[in-house]
C-alpha cells in the first residue's frame, strides 16, 4: 500500500480543484455560446433570385416568402402554389434543417444556408445533381 505524505496530497487537492475549475469554465462557456446563426435568420424574407447550375432563371419570385420565429418554426410560400409550415433548426456550420409538419410522413430537408449581411439570406439545394441558389432579402424582423 503507497503512503500519500501531506505535500503529495495538497497537489491531489490542487489539481482537483484546478480541473473542477477548468470544467465549469468549460461547460459555461459552451452554454453561453449563442447560434448566432439561427438568430439572425429570424424574421420574414422575400425571394428575389434564383440560380440554377450557375445560371439565373427569369421566373415570378413575388410569392416566395420563407419566415422563421425565435420558437423554431418556419413558413414557406412558393410561387408553384405551395405552401409548408413546421420546424426548423440551424447549425452553427450553416446547415438548415426543415421538417414539414403540414404532411404526414415527410422526410426532413437539409439545406446550406449564407448570410452575407442582415438582410441578405441564400439557401442552397441540390437535388439529383442539380445544385441551385434561392436569395432572400428582408422584408421585416
């Protein structure tokens, strides 16, 4: 059996107290961290241009309208007379995550999501090859 002397065991108590320390230095810093990201898409946006495979398209974007609230649920109004509504989450990475709640049974999208300024919101899609741009602008907070 070892024997801790009394200077052994202060540096023991030390170091525990330093690691306890550092964790909860740790853990406060993670919660504190904001998605910064997911606060600021918060509010209602108007389509105004769309690119597919590098390349406008002259289509009517007037009834393209995407809002998100701070409760994590988001509308969306397409000019192809759709409409959805459900949650959403953002990653700090820039991944959108929509899950319809409109239909039963649909699977969640996962989007790339940009936003060069406050008002300015791009949403990436790429289906079956074909990658596209939908940008936003926007209207009210």
């Amino acid at each position: 059996c070892t024997k801790i002397n009394y200077s052994t065991f202060k540096i023991l108590v030390r170091m525990r107290w330093f690691h306890f320390v550092l964790f909860c230095c740790v853990c406060s810093s993670l919660t504190s961290c904001k998605n910064e990201l997911a606060e600021r898409i918060i509010g209602d946006w108007q389509a105004y241009a769309y690119v597919q495979q590098d390349s406008t398209i002259a289509i009517d974007l007037a009834p393209v309208k995407l809002s998100f609230n701070a409760q994590g649920q988001y509308c969306y109004h397409s000019n192809l007379l759709h409409h959805e509504c459900g949650h959403y989450q953002v990653s700090k990475q820039g991944l959108l995550k929509l899950q319809d709640t409109t239909q039963a049974k649909v699977d969640a999208v996962f989007l790339g999501l940009q936003i060069s300024s406050k008002d300015s919101l791009v949403i990436e899609m790429e289906e079956a090859g074909m990658k596209s741009r939908l940008s936003f602008y926007r209207y009210s907070n």
